[in-house]
C-alpha cells in the first residue's frame, strides 16, 4: 500500500501537529522540503 504525503500530512494534522512540525517531520523522515503554506493548505482537504 502506498500512502502520499498528503495523506501524511493530514493524518499528522489530524493529531494535532502544527504546520512547521509537519514540516519538519517530513523533511527528517523523507528528505522533502514542504512550505508550511502548504501543509496548511493540504489539512483542509
């Protein structure tokens, strides 16, 4: 099963995790680099 990064991101949201952590959680554990406007962007879906 493949899970996106948006799905990452929303369920990381889910728990409660600000934008800038998501951001550094992604970064630490895949190596991306998401603006924090995005990962705000991408919990609203």
């Amino acid at each position: 099963m493949v899970i996106s990064y948006e799905d990452k991101i929303i369920g990381l949201y889910g728990k409660g995790m600000s934008a800038r952590d998501i951001q550094d959680t992604l970064h630490e554990a895949y190596g991306v680099e998401v603006s924090p406007q995005i990962t705000g962007l991408l919990s609203l879906i």
